[in-house]
C-alpha cells in the first residue's frame, strides 16, 4: 500500500512491500518492535513519461513494472517453496520450511492490481460490476483460470489494446500479460486476498451510512424515519462490530450472516427514498467473502491494513524525514 510522505506541498509517496509469518501470534506480529513483520521492498512511485503515450498505454506499463519488480522481489520463495529450505529456529534445531505465498494484505486498489479483475469489480469471485449489489456472490475466481484466459488473449492478438478488449470480455482487466504469482506452489491469489476492515468498512461502509444519513433527515427528522432505514443501519453496524470479534466460532459466524442478511433484506428502502440508485459497490460487495476469509485465515484483526498503516511511520515516514528529500 502506497503511503504519504509530505503533506500540503511536494506529494512524495512511499510503496513499501511487508513481509511476515502466518504462524506468529498476532499479538507480536502487531508490534514493531518484535521486527515479526519486515520490510523486504520499497517498490517504484514514478510517473509514466512519455508524450507519445496514450493514457491507456502509460497505465498499462505501470502495471506491468510492478509485476516485474514483485516478481524480482519474491522470486526467491518460488524455488523454497518447491524445493524447501534450510531454517534455524530459537531452539538451535535446523528444519526444512517450504514457504508459500498465502495471504494478500492489500487495500481494493491494489487487490486488483494484484488479482487483474476489471476495476469496480470483485477481486475473489466472479460477479459482473451491475450485480455487485446482490446478496450470492457469484462463481469463485481461480488463479489457474485467470491465467489461462490471459495467456489464450496473449497467443490471440498482436496488438496491445486488442489484448485488453479480449480479457475485459472474460472480466479480466487485462492490463498485465506475465504474473509475478503464477510459478508459486499451493498458491491461489484469488483466495489469498482478505478482508480489510480499515478500507472495506470503516474507510467504505461507515462512511457510505454517514453520507447517506445526512442526505435522508435532519436532526428534527430523525424520528420519524421508515423502520427499514434503522434496520439496515442495525445491520450494518453489528456486521462492522462482530467482524471484529477477536475470536469465532459457528455461532458468531452465523450472527455475521443474519446481519448480512438483514442489510439485504431491508437496503431496497434507500433505492425508494432515493438515497441511492444502486448498490453496485465493492465494499459493499466484499462483506460476503468475510465469512470465507475468517474460515481460512481466522480473525479478521491479523490481516487487517490497519496494522500495516503503523508500519508505515517507522519503515516510510521517519525514513523520509532522516534522508534530504531528494535521493
């Protein structure tokens, strides 16, 4: 995730790449300071030059220097993850790891930088941009079918834009035609992007409600509001509450369900006050794959982007401001 180096004046970002283990408790994976989680790559920001280059054409390279510069970055884990290596441990003992890529902590930006769907579409499963608002999420995406449709579209056409056309057809972005993740063991990108409370609902949600909230009463009208209205805001507020839930089980996955449901049940009143035309919203969206993701990975608090955000100040920020600005 890209982060803010200046502010007011200059707009320097910073790319910064993390690191860390699946299988560290989360309470010291959370902490700077017990280094758990490492820097491994700061990753370009540079802008496309070029006055001979099309929009289309400079966003297109720009996606493919970061495949490139992730595949350079993480080519190494490729081969171990085959072919195992070598790791000592706190005890002294040497074991064999295999280390494998499998979980992507990343803001929706970059999960479809990372995953090639069509923007404003979902990075996990296969539904169209005018069905994001539907409870059922659609067929699940797999990193072995998004990769065959990108080599059936490379070995097709001879033109770069004729590519794009060609994969946006099998909703794919089509912006990239090599793939840092495809050689991985165990690996399905698909399945390894998680859920991110920080930029999915308290960045997204909360602040959709808030907006919405504002445009359908003043103070003097909140009263008298439909009941639907509360029962969609109820919903919603106890899905972004029990997301949080430090540990789950059936029971508790069941209560993040019925909120989901519940939010569905009742949305359609926000179409009829006409707060909304559409639902059509991948933050939205994404609350159907929470359920999934705390099945694989457990709870939603050891990949949220929130803790990265911290990291960001000692890996980036203070960085910055101990260099001279320039180089």
């Amino acid at each position: 995730m890209k982060t803010q180096l200046t502010q007011f004046t200059g707009g320097k970002t910073a790319y910064p790449v993390y690191l860390t283990l699946g299988n560290l408790p989360r309470a010291i994976r959370c902490k700077p300071s017990q280094q758990a989680c490492i820097l491994i790559a700061y990753l370009s920001v540079s802008k496309m030059v070029g006055k001979q280059l099309t929009k289309k054409q400079k966003s297109t390279r720009i996606q493919q220097l970061f495949y490139d510069s992730m595949h350079i970055v993480l080519d190494p884990l490729i081969e171990a993850g085959k072919k195992g290596m070598e790791v000592t441990g706190g005890d002294g003992k040497v074991r064999i790891m295999y280390p494998i890529l499998a979980c992507y902590v990343a803001d929706y930006p970059e999960q479809c930088l990372v995953t090639c769907p069509k923007y404003r579409t979902c990075p996990k499963c296969q539904v169209s941009d005018d069905e994001m608002g539907e409870r059922e999420a659609a067929g699940w995406r797999t990193q072995r079918r998004t990769s065959k449709l990108i080599c059936i579209a490379r070995e097709k056409v001879t033109s770069i834009s004729n590519f794009q056309e060609l994969c946006k057809a099998d909703n794919i972005s089509g912006g990239v035609c090599h793939l840092f993740w495809e050689d991985f063991p165990h690996c399905d990108i698909h399945m390894g992007i998680t859920s991110d409370i920080l930029h999915q609902l308290y960045w997204g949600v909360v602040k959709h409600l808030e907006h919405w909230c504002t445009s359908l009463m003043t103070t003097a009208e909140l009263n008298s509001c439909a009941l639907q209205v509360i029962l969609c805001y109820r919903a919603l507020l106890d899905f972004i509450y029990m997301a949080q839930y430090p540990t789950h089980d059936d029971s508790t996955l069941q209560y993040l369900t019925n909120a989901l449901d519940e939010f569905h049940a009742n949305k359609d009143i926000l179409v009829d006050l006409e707060i909304r035309n559409h639902f059509n919203i991948p933050k939205f969206h994404s609350m159907l794959h929470y359920d999934e993701c705390i099945h694989n990975f457990g709870t939603t608090y050891n990949y949220n982007t929130e803790m990265f955000e911290q990291f960001h100040i000692d890996y980036a920020k203070e960085a910055w401001r101990a260099s001279n600005f320039h180089n």
